[in-house]
C-alpha cells in the first residue's frame, strides 16, 4: 500500500511539473533582418536548450513563466529575457563589441587581442574571401599596413614578392610562413577558402618566438578548423573573364619604315626603298589590304577565362569536430596565345581533433591533426631579362612580318627570303613562332603536403603538455617540347629536343613545449618553454635532355621517344632535391599582465644551425616587450573618451642563417667543364675536381634587431579603431655572396658583409557602424619606410649588376651602396634635350657625347668637375616606394552587399627599356617614340634617332626612368542573399554576386603596368620593366550556398 501511495504522488508531481511547463517559439535574427541559423537558445541554470533552424527559427519547452532565455551566438552580444507569460520571443541579436577579448594566434600559441604587446596584424578568412581571389597574399594586399607583397609577374602561378618593413638583407628577404605550426610551408598552395585567420608578426619580439628564421618576420597561417554542433556545409565559386586595361602599342608597319628611315638620314646613311625589297608586302601596306602584324595583339588572349570553387564542411561533437575542405582554380594567361599560359589549382583540407580522455570536463588527453594537400599544373612562356622575355619580343618584333604564309603555317626562313625580308637582316623572324616553338610547350606539375599531428596532455588545469611532428612533401615533375625550326638565319634550332625531370623532396620537425598558465590574486602568468628539431632538403631529384624526337609532338614528348645520343645536347643529372640542413632549437616565453592594465613578456631562444661551423652554430635571440593599458586608468576613465587605449613598446633580436650548405669547407666540385686528359690518348677525358668554393669557416648568423612603438585606441562605442606603429629594424651582419673576378677561380663563400636599417610607421583606421537596417564600414592603412644601407664590407664599398641588363652594351643598372636604398638605379642625372646649337654653345657644364647635336640629352655634371664622365653617375632612382596605403569599405542591407578595397603606393621609380638599340636594328619601337626630338620644342624628354647604340642610350639615364606613383581599385563586389527575399528556401544562403579585380588603375606610368616585380632576377631588386607580364582586369560571377 505505501508502496502505490508513493508511486501516485511521484506520478502527481510529474504531471504537475509536465503541466506547468511552457512551450515557447520565436525567431532569431541580427539587425539587418537576416535569420541566424546555429543561435543557441537555453533555458538559464539547466542543460535544457535547442538551436535555431536554418531560418532562424527555435522551440523550447522551459519549466515556467519565471525560466530566462539566453540567446547567444558567437560575434553577437547575448541577450537574456523572461519568459513570463509569453509563448513566442522573436530576438534581435546585436554585433558584439568585444573583439578586444576575442584571442588572436601567437607563436606556439594564442592571446587575448587586447593584451598583446607586439606589432601584430590579424586577418580574418573572412576578409581574404571577399578579394575574390585563389591567391591568399594578393587577397591581404590592401589589407596589411607594413607588408608589402608586389607580383613577381602577372602571368598565371608566378607568385609574389614579399617583405616586412622593408628589404633587411640582399638574400632571401620573404618572411618565414607557418602554416599550422608547420614551419616553412609555401602559402602559395593555399586557396583563401582554405583559411581561417593569417596574423602577421611584424615586429622582432612578436617573431622571436621563431628566432632562427624570424629576421625577415613570421606570418602564421591557421586553416579551418572543425567547430561542434550541426553539420555545416559551404559552396563558393565563379567564373569569369580577363583582359588588359592598358595596353602598349608597338608601331604599326608604315610607322616602322618612316622611323627607321628617318633614323638612318640623321646618321649620314641613305634611307632603304622598301618598295623594293619586299615588293609584295610593301604593295598590300599601301593598298591598305594588311596594315602589318601587330604581335602583342596577336598573343594577346582576349576574355581569358578563369574560375574558383571551394566547398567546405564541418562540424562535430563535445568529442570530436573536424572541417574538410576542397577546392579547384583554374586561370589562363592574358598573352601567350596560342600557348596561352595556364595554372590549374587543386587543394584538399582536413583538420580534426579528438578528446580521448575528459575528467570534470576538463580534457586531459587531446589529438589531432591538420593535413593540407594541392596539386598545381602550369605553363608558361618567358617572362624574365632581356633575353628571355616573349613580352618584350612581341613588343620589338618586326611589324612587316607576317604572322602565317598562305598555306596557313608559320612565316619562317623560307617565307622571309621568298619576300625578301632575310636580305634586310638574317635577324628579322616571327617572335610568336620563336614562342610557341622554343618556349612555349611545356608543363609543370607540383604536388605539396603540409601536415601536422599533435598530442596535449592536461594532467592538471592549465599544465598543458603538447607534442606534435610536422611533415612537408614536395613533389614536381616537368616536361617540355622543342621541335626543330628555321625561322630566320639567326633563329633556328637542330635537332628538336626534349627535356623531362622530376624530383622529390621532404622535410620533418618535431617540437615539444609545456605551457602553464595561472593566477596569484591580480596578477597573471602564461608561461611556456619548448624545444624544436628541424630537418630538410631530404630526396632527390633528376633531369634529362635528349634530341631527335620521334613523334613531332609535346603529347608525346618523352625522353623514350627520343633517338640515340646527341653530343652538346644529350645531358643527364640528378642529385639532392634541395640544399639539405637542419637546426636545433630551444624557446622559452614568459606573459604576464596585473588586472589586464600592465603587461609585459620575455621571450628567448636560442638555434643551432647546420649551416655554420662549431663555434659559429648557436645564435641566441632575446626579446622584451610591455604594454600599458591607459583606458583601465581612472585618470583616463575620467575623460569618457577612449573605449580602449593602450600602449606598447618591443625591443627583440631575430636571426637568418639562409645560405648555401658547407660555406665553411672548401667544396670540391665535378663537371663536364673541368675534364680533362691524361696520357697519350687526347680524345679520352677524365673527370676532373677543382675548388668550388673559398671556404669561410667565419660565417655566421645574421640578426635583425628591431625597436617598436605602438599605440591601440577605441573610441565612440568602439566604432573607431586606431593602430599605429613607430619602428626601426637594424640587420647586422647579413649574408651576401660578395661578387669577384672571374680570373679569382673559385666561387666565393657567404660572408657577414653589412648593416641596413630600415625605419618608418604604419598607421591604420577603421570604422565599423550601424545605420538602422544599414550595417557599414571602412578601413585605411597607410605605411611609410626609409631603407639605408649603413655598412658594406667589401673594398668597393658597393654590389653591381652585370651589364646588358636593359640593353645590349649598357653599363649596370642597380647597385647595393653604403649610405643608398638596396638595388637603387644607377646611372647619369639630365637636365632634358638640347634643342638647338645655341643653347648647346652656351653649355658650360660639359658634355658626355664628343659632338653634341641638337636632340641630344643633356647629361649632368653632377660633382661639379666642369666635365661629364662615369663619376658623375648617382642615384637616379628608387625601385622602393615611400608610402604604400591600403583602403576598403562595405555595405550590407536587408541582404544586399556592396564592397570595394583598393591600394596604391608613391614615392618609387621604375626602370623601362622595351627595346635594345645595339644589337638588331630592325626591332619595332613602340608608339612612344612619336614623340621623340625631331625639331626645336618638339621634346624635352626623348632624344633624337640615332643609328645604333649612341651616346643618347647606351648611357643609363634618367631617360629610361619613370615615377611608378598608382592607385588600384582592387576589388569591386556587389552581391544579394536571395534567402532574404524567399525565406522558405531550405538553405542557409542563397548569394549571388557579380565582382570585379583590378578595375581600375590611376598612374601615370606609361606601361602596361605600374605594379612591377621583376629585378633582374634578384630577390632585393624590383621596378625594371624590360617588358613585364601585367595583372590582368578581371569580371566575374559567383555563388555562395550555405546548407
């Protein structure tokens, strides 16, 4: 009985407790409207709680009328409300202002932003996917005050160039990229999509922490990670075409002959009667039938298609969450027709981690790795000096010749001589054949693995032990195509040949570090020490070259379908993928902050390198840095202006050991060049070894030293962000391979050869807002850097190019000079054209030419001697700019988005010289040279014609530099969520946008692009446009779907 009378009032109690329960729905949405899919909603002080569906919509059961809702969602301010006797509650949801406690990535682990006291930059996955871009540093271009990324060159999968707070060494001056936690990956094999965050560590006490190869900075990179609850998957791609917005004009065939002719009157020569030498060409130019070949349009590839599609998908449990990513970009070039240059990029992503073992919901044993796999595909055509440039060739090449003869082949030798054009010059041919013929059948196909796996213990709270090995792969295979030609006298090649090569390299690290983190009263510490081995260069790789291809085609080109052995062509080689070495290390950081107001943190490691003697190995890298939070002070409280204010200061020392392996031993080398023959018997060579190398067992680290001083302030609510930055980056001791005479014998050994400072500030803006329905915001950075170079140690005192960089017969270009920028262009400063005797008969500040003409150039006496001479040549360029800003702004409004960025850069020079003057006169000119001197006060700036390499360009001069001043509109987008017009779709996103890259371009450059990267193939050099591949303008059209 007492049993039953216990069981109906447990019974009772229940229905009651069922009865007094209350059913309530609503909707959750941000203040644009828009649902938010994934909000959690939770009855406060229980485990009872539910997640809003993909429109926003929720229902939850709770106890009573007196249960609290609490609505969260990461990014938005958490809202609490009674229920009362409500059964539905719609919520609007606000943007948090707390990014300040949000954590941003450091290195070997992550801080609150507002308490970091280095010069940091962090940029969201977000912000990179709005450029619309498959290449992550073109994405953060516009975006990243301090670092300044130019193209190596516009065609397909080139690259960039990069360095931060300017150029700190003449080696390799690209910062060291970690992608996560793998030291020394390529970012290059990532798609935008594939990213979560990148954080920048600029200044040397943030990059410390990596000291060994910190001295250029450190830019982490953090792909997407898994996040628990439902499933989420994502599509984002588009499709569109390119084109060029300014393109150069060669002259046209009549242009040609009237300039040619005219050249060869003013120096005594007789003009030629093309009408007849080429008869039949000349006829069909004045009848207006053909106007001649105008060859940068005929390689020019109009609409060169291109397109991007990335699909993303994570989700998981308390236990376990993972992302797995795909995607695929594809991009051909905008010159090169008919073998337009094409780069095809595949990537797969899959992060995960597991709680093995969790005690009071602390996890005391975590595992998890990251693996980042892709696979690029690419041709091209030539695109570097003078002599490997099919920009530069199709600018030059001859406009009367035709590109086909009537049976629709190439115009060749035979097609020259039957029109008479070889009796012109055995150096006039067809560039688009030599293009498509010698350079442009190839392909290079790569594959990369960037992997991590890790393991942390928590034995106690806060005591986190962490063990993880890191797995680079590298794999390349090339093949190319060289059939047999005769295009001109000048210009053949026999036999066809064939080259393929592979190679396949890795690298490995293990690294192990303890953190510990707690608090005594105010005062908290974050303490890490670690330990790291690194090993690369490990693989091997091979080439060969054969002649007499079987099958005249690039399907079939294989070294098996090559014939026999060719002396002076057939080649064999193979040996290390890379310069192997390896490195030691062990770190140790110290953080601490007293009530989040005053903050300080030690860091130092110390490397061994591989690439040094004993005694030289170790280097050791010390940094400090402090910040003081002034908007915690009641003195500044008081003011009721700052929302945040903080100040910091860094002092830290970074090193570089980048060099070629066994600098300090004196290398013994083999080669077919240093054979020899022993005995009676002259047709039998024997291998021979020489010195490679005078050895330098002296060489050691270089350090980059550095000094900053930095402010963060808030203000009105936090809608106006500022950040700026005082710094001064002193490199000591950097490694050069000092250039010697070739008679010396041996190569030279690396030496600590010199000091450059680089100083100058950033400053950054950024204002985010809320108008009603209207979310919006802006941003501004603008930079400025002063590059010096205060020490070289070599008997000249400075680094030369070689000669002939611009022009056959030329002096150097560029030099690396105590007291000068690094690669500043050399040469004579002018005052303008002489234009007429008199003013040449009043000169009395000497002349360079032996018989100055009016027309000619006025060259300066710049050291005051009465007379010109190679003395006088100084700075009359620098490739560097002074300013680089970067901008942006964005719209959205009831599903609608508009955005822009853009950047610009100011101060710097660039180096043009389209044609060389010495070594073929029969190369076109471009239209430029309409406005030449041809008269008094016809120019002031282009010299009068003259026949060969004269005085007026063989000198290099200030008439071959130009202001490189631009400002691009880098990315136009505009977009609509049509989930927000047709709720019912049963998908989280449903956004279409139309965007456009590189719109526009304000410069007053005169060439194709202003934005350029080459340097006569050195890392420190840029600004020479020989004929430089620009970036193309792109339309496209896309889609975001959200399931």
């Amino acid at each position: 009985m007492k049993k039953t009378v216990l069981f109906f009032i447990l019974g009772l109690c229940q229905t009651i407790a069922v009865i007094a329960q209350v059913t309530v729905n609503g909707r959750v949405s941000d203040t644009s409207g828009l649902p938010i899919p994934g909000a959690t909603v939770h009855e406060k002080g229980t485990q009872n709680g539910v997640i809003t569906d993909v429109n926003g919509n929720y229902r939850i059961q709770v106890s009573g009328e007196q249960s609290i809702l609490v609505f969260s969602f990461v990014g938005m301010e958490t809202q609490e409300i009674l229920v009362g006797g409500q059964d539905k509650i719609d919520v609007i949801l606000e943007e948090a202002l707390t990014d300040l406690e949000e954590v941003v990535v450091i290195g070997y682990g992550v801080q609150k932003k507002k308490l970091t006291t280095g010069a940091n930059l962090n940029i969201s996955g977000d912000d990179l996917q709005s450029q619309k871009t498959s290449e992550p540093l073109e994405a953060i271009q516009s975006q990243s005050p301090g670092v300044n990324i130019i193209q190596s060159s516009g065609m397909p999968g080139e690259g960039f160039k990069v360095n931060i707070r300017g150029l700190g060494t003449i080696g390799n001056s690209a910062p060291l990229y970690v992608i996560d936690g793998v030291a020394g990956g390529d970012i290059n094999n990532l798609n935008p999509a594939d990213i979560e965050s990148i954080d920048v560590l600029k200044d040397a006490a943030s990059a410390a922490i990596y000291g060994a190869r910190a001295a250029n900075g450190v830019i982490l990179v953090t792909t997407k990670q898994g996040k628990k609850g439902k499933m989420e998957v994502s599509y984002d791609g588009y499709f569109g075409f390119q084109d060029i917005e300014n393109m150069v004009e060669p002259l046209n065939a009549k242009q040609f002959m009237e300039i040619y002719n005219e050249e060869r009157v003013v120096s005594g020569k007789e003009p030629i009667d093309f009408a007849s030498i080429i008869p039949e060409l000349y006829q069909k130019l004045q009848s207006g039938t053909w106007n001649g070949t105008n060859w940068l349009k005929e390689t020019y590839n109009k609409n060169a298609p291109i397109q991007n599609h990335a699909i993303s998908i994570s989700g998981g449990s308390d236990q376990s969450v993972f992302s797995l990513g795909f995607s695929y970009a594809s991009q051909e070039g905008v010159f090169g027709k008919p073998v337009e240059p094409h780069h095809d990029k595949y990537t797969f992503r899959l992060n995960s981690n597991h709680v093995i073992l969790e005690k009071n919901g602390q996890n005391i044993i975590r595992i998890g790795e990251t693996l980042n796999f892709s696979s690029r595909e690419r041709s091209g055509i030539a695109v570097g000096g003078m002599y490997w440039n099919d920009i530069r060739n199709m600018l030059v090449g001859n406009p009367l010749v035709p590109v086909y003869n009537d049976d629709g082949e190439y115009f060749a030798s035979d097609d020259l001589d039957q029109a008479g054009l070889s009796s012109l010059s055995s150096r006039i041919y067809n560039p688009l054949a030599q293009m498509h013929l010698n350079r442009g059948m190839n392909e290079t196909t790569t594959y990369n693995i960037n992997s991590n796996a890790f393991i942390e213990i928590q034995p106690i709270p806060k005591l986190i032990f962490r063990s993880s090995y890191g797995f680079k792969m590298n794999s390349s295979r090339y093949r190319s195509f060289q059939p047999e030609y005769n295009l001109a006298g000048d210009v053949t090649l026999s036999p066809g040949r064939i080259t393929q090569s592979s190679g396949n390299g890795h690298d490995w690290t293990f690294e192990n570090t303890l953190n510990y983190s707690f608090d005594l009263g105010f005062n908290s510490f974050d303490i890490l020490i670690g330990q790291s081995a690194e090993k690369w260069g490990l693989g091997e790789e091979m080439e060969t070259i054969n002649a007499n291809p079987t099958f005249e085609s690039y399907k079939n080109a294989y070294i098996d379908t090559t014939d026999g052995l060719t002396t002076g062509v057939t080649s064999l080689s193979g040996g290390p993928f890379d310069n192997r070495g390896s490195l030691a290390s062990f770190f140790g950081r110290v953080n601490y902050d007293f009530n989040e107001k005053y903050l300080l943190t030690f860091v130092m490691r110390a490397d061994g390198s591989s690439n040094f003697a004993k005694g030289n190995r170790w280097g050791y890298f010390p940094s400090i840095s402090a910040g003081w939070v002034l908007s915690e002070e009641d003195f500044i409280k008081d003011l009721d202006f700052f929302d945040f204010l903080k100040l910091r200061g860094s002092w830290g020392q970074n090193g570089n050991h980048d060099i070629e392996s066994f600098q300090y031993l004196s290398i013994i080398g083999f080669d077919d060049e240093n054979n020899y023959t022993f005995g009676l018997d002259k047709t039998q060579q024997q291998l021979g070894g020489y010195p490679a190398i005078l050895p330098n067992p002296d060489v050691t680290w270089e350090t980059s030293e550095q000094v900053d001083i930095g402010l963060d302030a808030y203000f009105l609510k936090s809608k106006l962000q500022l950040t700026f930055d005082y710094y001064k980056k002193t490199t000591k001791d950097w490694l050069v391979e000092p250039p010697i005479l070739d008679s010396d014998g041996p190569a030279p050994a690396y030496v600590n050869g010199g000091d450059i400072v680089n100083k100058g500030f950033e400053f950054s803006l950024r204002w985010n807002d809320t108008l009603g329905p209207i979310d919006y915001s802006a941003h501004f950075n603008f930079s400025h850097n002063d590059n010096e170079v205060t020490k070289l140690g070599n008997a000249s005192g400075y680094i030369a190019s070689e000669a002939n960089i611009i022009s056959q017969g030329t002096d150097p270009v560029w030099r690396v000079e105590t007291g000068y920028p690094v690669g500043y262009f050399y040469g004579y400063k002018t005052a303008g054209i002489f234009q007429n005797q008199q003013q040449i008969d009043n000169w009395t500040h000497g002349f360079l030419q032996e018989n100055p003409q009016p027309g000619d150039v006025i060259f300066l006496d710049t050291n005051g001697d009465g007379a010109v001479t190679p003395d006088d040549k100084t700075m009359i360029g620098n490739p560097h700019p002074d300013i680089r800003i970067g901008f942006g702004f964005s719209l959205n409004y009831k599903g609608l988005d508009f955005s822009f960025s853009g950047k610009g850069a100011f101060g710097h020079q660039i180096l043009k010289s389209y044609r060389s003057f010495a070594d073929n006169e029969f190369r076109n000119y471009t239209t430029e040279i309409l406005n030449r001197w041809h008269g008094e006060g016809t120019s002031n700036s282009f010299p009068r014609l003259t026949a060969g390499n004269g005085t007026n360009r063989i000198n290099i001069s200030e008439i071959y530099i130009e202001d490189g001043d631009f400002i691009k509109i880098s990315n136009v987008t505009l977009g609509y969520d049509f989930k927000k017009l047709i709720t019912d779709i049963p998908l989280g996103q449903v956004r279409l946008y139309l965007a456009a890259r590189n719109l526009w371009t304000f410069t007053d450059y005169s060439g194709m692009d202003p934005e350029v990267g080459y340097g006569d193939d050195e890392p420190f050099v840029s600004g020479i446009d020989l004929g430089f591949y620009p970036s193309p303008r792109t339309f496209l059209f896309g889609v975001n779907i959200k399931f």
